[in-house]
C-alpha cells in the first residue's frame, strides 16, 4: 500500500491547490462558476491574512488530495468550529483512504483548537456523502441556504 502523508501547503504550492480546486470544480459541474485564480490563490490562501488554509494529501510523492478549511464560531455554546470548504481527493487515488485521511486532520486540528465541531456542505446527488456517512458524520437538520448575485446587492442597499 502507498504511504499517504499530509502537509499544510505552502505559498509554492498555490498552483497545486488551484488546479485540485479547478477540478473539483469540474467534478461538482460548477466549472462555469470557477473563477478562481493563481494570484487570488497566493493572496486568500498564502498572504499576509489568510482567509483559509490548505492541507495536501501525498501518494507516491505526488499530490492527490486536498482539504481547505476555515475557523466558525458558534455564539450558542461560545465555541470554535472549523468549515470544510474543500476536501478533494485525485479520481486515480480514490480508493487509497486518502479523503479519511483527511477528514481525520479535519478532525485533529479542531481538537487541537478546541472546536466543538466541523462543519462541511455536500450536494444532495454527490455521491460522497455515502462516504460522509461510513465515517459517522451526519445531517444536521439544518439546510444550507445562501444569498448572492443581484439579490445580494438589493438586500444590501436595503
């Protein structure tokens, strides 16, 4: 079996994160959507105030996973939460318990962090939330809504 190691990416590896981002864009079918570039990759993931973090997954010496994540909050218990945004694994290395893997450092640094939970959006049709599921994570009841676009800027002005 191939060794699986996992490293927080570094400001070099902004392209690497890019294109697994590009292609789990690809894989979700919201490549149209994918706007994302290398200098907002280096910025919002590597600059002086990173927005999230990025963690590669490593088969073989090559990359072949990756999870972004970013700290919550809940106010109700006055507690730290993280929010996966990504957790992607290669297609050729699906299979390897690489995306375990990584919801398992998902998992440690909230622990280390004093998180009282991690939160994550699946698409109802995906068919990783089966995967989700084997590992124990649950729906929560709630549902995920969101508010952009054209509606954004008309709330906004009010």
């Amino acid at each position: 079996m191939t060794a699986v190691t996992v490293r927080q990416a570094e400001f070099q590896d902004a392209a690497i994160v890019l294109e697994m981002e590009r292609s789990l864009a690809r894989f979700l079918k919201h490549e149209e959507g994918f706007k994302a570039t290398l200098a907002d990759v280096e910025r919002d993931g590597f600059g002086d105030a990173p927005r999230y973090e990025a963690w590669l997954a490593e088969a073989g010496g090559k990359p072949t996973g990756l999870l972004t994540l970013f700290a919550t909050y809940s106010t109700f218990k006055a507690k730290p939460c993280l929010f996966i945004d990504s957790l992607y694994v290669e297609e050729s290395a699906r299979g390897l318990g690489i995306g375990a893997i990584l919801m398992r450092k998902a998992c440690q640094l909230a622990v280390e962090r004093d998180c009282i939970r991690v939160d994550l959006n699946v698409l109802d049709w995906n068919p990783a939330r089966q995967f989700y599921g084997s590992l124990g994570i649950q729906e929560n009841g709630e549902v995920c809504m969101s508010v952009s676009g054209e509606t954004l800027r008309r709330l906004a002005e009010g």
